[in-house]
C-alpha cells in the first residue's frame, strides 16, 4: 500500500486518530507495525481488543519506536506533545499532523532541525472510506514522504495535495463542511415531521436525498446550479421553496459561517 515496513504511532487516541488508524488497519496494514499513546489506558485497552495494537501511556516510547509519528491530539495540546516527543524522534522520521490550524512552520519550529512535518486536514466522513484529506508538506518533507502521508490518508478517501496558504479555507469547507451537511439533514427531518411524516420516514427520504444529490454532482460533473434547474419548473414547488430560501439569505449565511470557520482555523494556529 505505498507504505515499506514502517512503524506508525498515533499520538492521541480521539475520534479522527482512531478513524485513521482503522482504516489503516481495514486496509491491511499490519497492526504489529502500529502504536497508539494517549493518558488514558481504559480507551487505550479498546484499541488494542479492537484493532490489536500495541499501545501505551508513554508518547516519548511511542515516538522512539516509530518512522511516522501521526498527531491526532487537539490542536491546543500538539506543541506541548511535541516538546516531550521532539528529542526522542529517530532521525528522519516524519511527522504528520491532523490539528487544525497549526502550521507546519509553527510545527517544524518546535521539532529539531530538519524534521520532515506534513500538515492533513481530514474529515469525519472518513470513518466510512468517503472522506477528504488536503495534504500539504513542510519544508523539509520529500516527495517520497508525501507519498507516505498520501497512502496513509487515501485508506479513508480522497486525497488532495494542496500548497500551505489554502489550508485554512480546505478546513472552511471539507473539513468543517459535514457538520454544515448534518445540520441541513436536520432541518430536513424536523420539517418532514412538522408535515406529518414518521421520523424515521423523514429520516430515510433526507438520508438517500443528500446521499443521491452528492453521487448526481460526483458523476455528471454537471455544475450545482444546472443540477439545480433540473429539479425547478417554473412556478413549481421547488421554485416555491428556493424562493423561501433565498428570502432567508441561505447562501449569505453559509458565505458568512465558512467565513467564521476559516478566521477561527487562522486564531488557532496564533
């Protein structure tokens, strides 16, 4: 899978760690080449039942033992991590980071010199194989590094390779997207509900509708706004309902909430 008998560490044991790790492990990667560190040992036994890793309490051991060291803490947690790990790197071992917002220059600045540092932005939709990572390298990462980070991220979905500068916008839309996607399900169910249906009956209708709406984009290829209009006769009851929509400024406030988002992912890596 792209990857030559490295051992990997994950660092952090939450949600988008775990997500990446099963993937790995799904994959078949070998789980004997994978460690998980984090302080709490009751969810590291988990990973070990669940995925049959090695496991520990202690990240400097994880990192001493590992080629790849993948930082899947918070964002607020990842340059202390990195200041009890730093000295304990072999050399040449990549360092991959999910934290939103830091920079591989604010990364690299706490590491020894020269330390390879990738920067990913995944997505929780990779816990199903259909998520969308932005891959960006630091100064120090080879071609064949982002190889490595790349094989790795395309065990949960799509992948792209992205310069730096856009990372904070990538985190407006995909990374924080599926909660925007979540809350217009929601919506959805709520009103089908309001208009008589079961919830499980509304559930299932908006379920296959945003699922199908996201295959038609993914395979004609056809604009959002023609797809649109294929769905708008005029004067019709689609027509009826964009309008309401429209009326509330929909997409204003989604220009503005990203906006938000991409100003946040900025404060965070300050």
């Amino acid at each position: 899978m792209g990857l030559s008998g490295e051992r990997v560490a994950f660092i952090g044991g939450g949600v988008m760690g775990e997500t990446v790790l099963a993937a790995l492990v799904a994959g078949g990667f070998p789980a004997v080449r994978l460690i998980v560190s984090g302080p709490h040992p009751e969810k590291l036994t988990r990973f070990t039942e669940r995925y049959g890793v090695a496991t520990t309490t202690d990240n400097k051991a994880a990192a001493r033992e590992s080629d790849v060291v993948i930082l899947a803490t918070k964002p607020y947690q990842v340059l202390g991590v990195l200041a009890e790990i730093g000295g304990q790197l072999k050399p040449g071992a990549l360092v991959i980071s999910l934290a939103a917002g830091l920079t591989t220059e604010k990364l690299e600045r706490a590491l020894p010199e020269g330390t390879p540092v990738i920067r990913v932005m995944p997505n929780t939709p990779s816990q199903v194989g259909a998520g969308m990572s932005a891959i960006s390298p630091g100064g120090h990462a080879t071609d064949a590094e982002v190889t490595i980070a790349r094989t790795i991220m395309e065990a949960c979905g799509e992948v792209v390779i992205i310069d730096e500068k856009y990372q904070d916008a990538v985190t407006a839309v995909s990374g924080s997207g599926p909660a925007y996607i979540f809350l217009v399900a929601q919506a959805m169910i709520d009103a089908g509900v309001r208009l008589g249906l079961t919830r499980q009956l509304a559930t299932q209708l908006t379920e296959q509708t945003i699922l199908g709406a996201a295959r038609l984009m993914l395979e004609t290829g056809e604009h959002p706004t023609v797809l649109k209009e294929m769905v708008t006769s005029p004067g019709g009851t689609t027509a009826q309902a964009l309008g309401v929509l429209e009326a509330y400024e929909l997409r204003t406030a989604f220009t503005e909430a990203m906006q938000a988002c991409y100003e946040k992912s900025i404060e965070l890596g300050r």
